[in-house]
C-alpha cells in the first residue's frame, strides 16, 4: 500500500537508489529490499547517525534499559570462565554492540566485583556500521581502564575461546518473505509503478528457500504469509566456525518452527518501530524506521549443533535474568541506615528506579519474552545459572 506520511519523513536519496536497482533489473526480492532500507552502506537506516536506539529512539534493547542487565550477563560469563578453567585470557565477543551499552555495564560491573575475572577479559565489537562504530567509541573511550580491554572488528574471530555473544541482532537480518497458496509456496518482490513499491508473488529466488521447509518439514499455513531468515543461520555457522572451545550466547525474540510457521498465524512477524510506534508497512519512512522479524529458533538451534555446537538450554529472559538473580536489585534500601554519601531519600529514589527497570526486563509482553539460546563447543557437560533447573 503506498504510504500515508509524509515525504520528510523518508530518506530520498535511498528511495532514489532503490527505485533505480528496480528499474534497471527488474523487482527484488523483499530481502534486497530490506537489506537496502537498513544496510545501504552511505543512505540505510542503520548507517544513518540518527538515534536509533534508546528510549529517544526507535526502539529500546535490554542493555539501554539499566545496567542491571550488564552485571547478570557478566555473572553468567564469569561461570563460563570458571568451567573453562579461568584461563587468563577469556574472550567476548558481542556482535553487533547497538550503542555499547552491554559492553561498558558488563566490564564496569566485572571491574568492581569480580577484579581477577576482570584482568582476563578481552571484549571484541563485531560491528560493520561506521555510525555505530564512532557511537561505541564515544560511549568507551572516556574509561580508559575498559576501553583498553575492547577492540573493533568487521567479522567474527577466528579462535576465540570465550563466549560469541548477540542481542537483537539476528531478528533485525534481512529476510525473504514467503507465501503459500493451495500448497504452492512462493516469494515476495518488490517492484516499482511509478508513484509507489508495490509487491508482486514469484516463484522462490534461490532452492534453498524450499530446502528450509523441507528440513522442517512443514510450511506456513495456506493462505499465509512468513519470514525465512537465511542470513541468520549463516551467522550461526560462521560464529561455531570461529568459536575453538566456550560458548554461544544468543539474545532474541523469536519462537520454535511449530509456533511461528502456525496456520493462524496469517501476515508473519516482520514489524517495523519509529520513535518506538510499531507498524505493519515496511515501504514507510524508508530509511527512518527499523524492521525486524522472529527468529526461527528451531533452525538456529539445529544449525548450530550441524555445526558443531552442543545446545545446553532455551529459556525466555525472564527465566534467565531470575536463575541470575535479577531479585537482589529489588532488595529494598534501609531507610534507617542511610550511607554517609546518600541520604535516605535519594535511596529510595535509586531503589524504585531499579525496581522499573527490571520490571521491564522481565515483562512477559515486552523484553521478558525475548529468548535466550545457550550453545557450547569444546566443554563438557556443564550446568549453567541462567538456564536454571537447579544449576549453580
């Protein structure tokens, strides 16, 4: 449908580039559509300097919401390092880092609390947007105790021993956008009338869009719209790839096949966030808004383990950041005790601003419902806190 808001709201120049690649070969795909909107690497949405991120952007992750998030996803790596036996030098690696929020909270809060698992730390930023790169650097390099444990890189590296760890970054790949009609499937493509994008249905652009469905053996519900996120199980191989022995450590929303490619679910995931307003059409505000879609755990899971990763456990944020402790955040402030520093009140300021933010972090609607996949390579069986079932 063409789109209703205004043309300052959109990127010219990107719908410009757009229309042209159209015009010059014909309709796209949905997923080298997507795949300009966001990643176009002068115009996309992501290479822009706007604020995308934070409550004064378009959407809101769990890093940006308090530093509590930082210090429990610290305390489930310094279990990592002890399972790998505390070497003295453990890697993380976070791709794609958003505003380095997860970065500082977690080696701020290593720094104060746990010194020797600290001094053994080095954190990698996978992140191929100079936007974000220049946003990272001016977030770290005023501590410069943390930011000489952190360097830059465009793609995951080779060797690490550690933990490969994302938030929010595989929901935001660009995806194919499937249809099923009286069994057929078929593929969304982009084209062009001269006043607006409108979408055409073809056959499938590549066998391995079938081949997806066949390894599940299933498809979307007649009548049906879906994602498949290729690029996603990609970055799975290329991270048990560069993985030598630890950890894989994926935050995202997201469900099992049987669940996301259900008959009832009618128009699939993909949503798109501006200034924190969801929406359903992916042609407005092109280069201004985010789009992200669920990801298929099922096939990330198995992808994984083809390749070469062992699944440790599945649990929502909620479940993790509990078995981590988030309730010691809530342990109210002994007003008749105050610090020589604080007075009561401030303290019991700071208390309710805790007890918000991890309200949000568990909310089952909102952050809560995002799931945590834990996967390892080149350890034994090993029990891990934030997967619970009375593991410590």
């Amino acid at each position: 449908m063409p789109s209703e808001f205004e043309s300052s709201t959109e990127n010219e120049a990107l719908k410009e580039a757009i229309v042209a690649r159209i015009q010059q070969q014909g309709p796209v795909t949905f997923r080298e559509f997507m795949a300009l909107a966001l990643y176009h690497p002068q115009l996309g949405y992501y290479c822009s300097p706007r604020e995308k991120m934070g409550r004064g952007g378009d959407y809101l992750t769990s890093p940006e919401v308090s530093p509590i998030f930082g210090a429990l996803v610290g305390r489930q790596l310094r279990k990592m390092w002890d399972i790998l036996g505390r070497p003295g030098g453990f890697q993380v690696v976070e791709a794609g880092a958003g505003t380095g929020a997860l970065c500082r909270h977690l080696l701020r809060w290593a720094r104060r609390a746990q010194p020797d698992f600290f001094r053994a730390l080095a954190y990698t930023i996978v992140e191929a947007s100079p936007a974000l790169v220049e946003r990272q650097l001016a977030s770290l390099a005023p501590e410069s105790d943390i930011f000489t444990r952190v360097s830059w890189s465009e793609t995951l590296p080779e060797g690490t021993e550690g933990c490969i760890l994302s938030n929010e970054l595989l929901d935001s790949m660009p995806v194919q956008r499937v249809t099923v009609e009286e069994g057929r499937l078929g593929e969304v493509y982009v084209g062009w009338d001269g006043r607006r994008f409108v979408e055409e249905i073809g056959p499938p652009s590549s066998p391995a869009i079938e081949e997806y469905f066949q390894r599940l053996g299933r498809l979307p519900g007649d009548g049906c719209r879906a994602e498949v996120n290729l690029e996603a199980l990609n970055w799975m191989c290329e991270a048990a790839m560069a993985l030598a022995r630890g950890f894989v450590l994926t935050f995202d929303y997201g469900c099992e096949a049987g669940e996301l490619f259900a008959p009832w679910r009618r128009d699939g995931t993909l949503l798109c966030f501006y200034r924190h307003n969801p929406s359903g059409d992916p042609y407005a505000r092109l280069g201004r808004q985010d789009m992200t879609s669920h990801v298929d755990f099922t096939s990330l899971r198995r992808t994984g383990e083809e390749a070469g990763l062992t699944t440790l456990g599945m649990v929502s944020q909620t479940e993790f950041l509990t078995n981590l402790g988030i309730a010691d955040a809530l342990s109210p402030p002994n007003e008749g005790d105050p610090s020589p520093s604080t007075g009561s009140g401030q303290a019991l300021e700071e208390y309710h601003a805790r007890r918000r933010a991890v309200l949000e972090l568990l909310d089952p609607a909102g952050l809560g419902r995002i799931r945590v996949l834990v996967q390892a390579k080149g350890v034994s069986a090993c029990p891990l806190t934030g997967l619970g079932r009375g593991n410590a």
